[in-house]
C-alpha cells in the first residue's frame, strides 16, 4: 500500500534558496513514491501574532506559484489551503480535549520560537505561561493536520522530531481512549543540505540574509557575490580553507566534481581570489534558478489556473477529511 505523506507551509513570506533545498526538492521527489498532501498552512500562520492579513493573503497564491514552478504536480499531489477544511480545526479541538499540557509545555521547538520572538525569556515554568495558547498548542493543530490524512510519515529534519513525538502521542493516547482510527506517524528524516545566508547565519526571512527565489538574477548575483567566506581569507594573498567558508556550502550543491576541486584547491593556496571563486557558483545558481523562473512566469500569467489548483485540492483533501471525522464523530459520541 502506498504511504501517505503530510506536510505544510507557512504562508508568511517570499521563499528562498534554503526552502527550496531545504524542503521543496524534497517535496517534488516525494510525489514519486508517496500519496502526498501538501498545504497552506495559513492557520498555523496566525499562531505568532506577527503576519498581517495582507501577508497572508498574497504569500499564499506566491507560495503555490513557487511550489508549482520547482516542480510540484497536482495531479501527483493534493495542494490545498488548511483554511479550506474545517474539519482540521474540529479534529484540532477534539484532540486539545485529551492532550495534557505538559506534553507542550516540554516541547523545546515551541520554547526556542517563543524565545526568538521575545514572548518569553527563558525556560521558567512561570515563563512559559506567558505563551499564547495557540503557540504552545500548535503541536496539536500539526498532529490534526497530519493524523486527519492518516499519515503514515511526516517529513522532517532532525530539530522537528519532537513535534511528530507528540502527534505519535496523541495518535496513541485516542487511539487507546476510542478505537484505533490513527497511524502512529514516523518522521521521514531528510538530510538537509546546509544552506547559510549571505551573512554566513541561518538563511531567514528574518534575519534579511536570504537569496529569494523569485528575485532578479542581478539581485541574486550581487547577493552571492558579497556572501560571507572563510575569515582567514581577508587579504587575496592569504590561503583558506572552504570547509570553514559558508559561500562553499552553496559549491557543494551547485558545483561539478571538478569545479569543486579547482577551487578548492586554489583557496587553499590562494591562487584564485573569493570573487572568482564565487563565480564559479554563482553561474549555476543562476542558470538554475532561470529555469525556475520560465515556470514560474508561466504561472503568474494563469492565476485562476493556479487558484483552480487550490480550489480542487481543497475539494481532495475535504473528501479525505471527512470520511475521518466520520470515524472520529462516531468514536468520540458528537
Ligand atoms: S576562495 Fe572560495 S572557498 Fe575559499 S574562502 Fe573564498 S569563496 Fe570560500
């Protein structure tokens, strides 16, 4: 039987080089071998309290045209908007009534966001109640979304596991209480290229150190150019070395082997300087991100296409939810 695979996005912004190897090529390749539900995650948006409506509004439809342009088929997977089933907010209530707090007051994720926002400043129980429900609930919104299409694997990076701990939990904890409806999901664990900012940090949104997917080439060639290399490297005389030079993670995924060799080699006798090195790169990058961008205009000239994709995905993803809370209803007496 083929499995079933759920994961989302939050619509909260433009996508850039890190989701697109963090998560989206992942995405694509998955389509091939699994029943897929991809979606919006628009409610899980609202959780922070710092994205307006208009944000949510326009980084939905640019999010799917981002999706659809590196590759993702609705007729291979089910694209949807959380939003446009309301069975993930019934099924994420009913699950709140038999998930003790404790559960989500433990889970690190949630305090470490909570921290990064400024909600709370430690890990001090009486700190932790200072957390929007929302926030420290959103675990079990993410196990409605990911049990209502009884997914058998969540796909993840490392960090996440605890999150598909707590829907494994919760699965367990129903399913004991009612009738076994639910998998135990298991967190299909990605390896994750890294993929630093310009400035050599985590590439975020945020922190205003990302490559956007849908820029200008010029942008994205000025960006890469002044992207943050090996410190040692601060005079063109002076050798490097390209595991320590945060530019080189972007060779690694771009470069061929023997690109990769001939500037490795001349960083570390500095025989050719940063800029040239970068070059090398950055020319790929480009060339890559230009077929990325062909689809993508293909798309932002057929919107309606793009919003029938929601609208049917919508109508997929319905038909699936409702036949669990069929189940679900009749378990749990409403
Ligand atoms: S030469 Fe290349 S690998 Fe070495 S520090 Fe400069 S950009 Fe990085």
């Amino acid at each position: 039987m083929t499995e079933t695979i759920v994961s989302g996005f939050r619509p909260t912004g433009k996508l850039h080089l890190g989701h697109l190897h963090g998560t989206l090529t992942n995405w694509v390749r998955l389509q091939e071998s699994y029943r897929c539900f991809f979606f919006v995650a628009d409610w899980h948006a609202l959780t922070t309290g710092n994205v307006t409506a208009a944000t949510i509004r326009e980084s939905t439809e640019e999010m799917v045209i981002d999706w659809l342009s590196v590759g993702l088929d609705p007729a291979k997977s089910v694209i949807f908007r959380q939003s446009d089933v309301k069975e993930h907010a019934e099924l994420h209530l009913i699950f709140s009534m038999i998930t003790p707090t404790p559960w989500l007051i433990r889970n690190p994720t949630v305090k470490e966001q909570a921290r990064e926002l400024g909600f709370i400043q430690s890990d001090d129980e009486a700190e932790v109640t200072k957390i929007n429900y929302g926030l420290l609930g959103y675990p079990v919104l993410q196990t409605a979304d990911i049990l209502m299409y009884k997914a058998q694997r969540v796909p993840v990076g490392v960090d996440q596991v605890p999150h598909i701990e707590i829907s494994r939990e919760i699965a367990r904890r129903f399913n004991n209480m009612y009738r076994e409806i639910f998998p135990e999901p298991q967190p299909l664990l990605t390896e994750i290229p890294k993929i630093p900012g310009i400035d050599g940090r985590k590439m975020s949104k945020s922190y205003g150190n990302a490559v956007i997917l849908s820029e200008p080439p010029a942008d994205v060639d000025a960006k890469l150019s002044r992207m943050a290399t090996d410190p040692r490297r601060a005079r063109r005389r002076d050798p490097g070395e390209p595991a320590d030079c945060p530019a080189f993670n972007l060779h690694r995924l771009y470069c061929t082997a023997e690109e990769i060799e001939f500037v490795s080699k001349g960083c570390r006798t500095a025989d050719i300087g940063c800029l040239d090195c970068k070059k090398v790169m950055i020319r790929h990058v480009l060339e890559d991100l230009e077929k990325f961008r062909e689809k993508r205009l293909y798309w932002e000239q057929h919107r309606d296409e793009v919003r029938d994709v929601l609208v049917e995905g919508g109508h997929k993803a319905r038909a699936a939810a409702v036949e669990t809370m069929i189940e679900v209803r009749d378990v749990v007496g409403v």
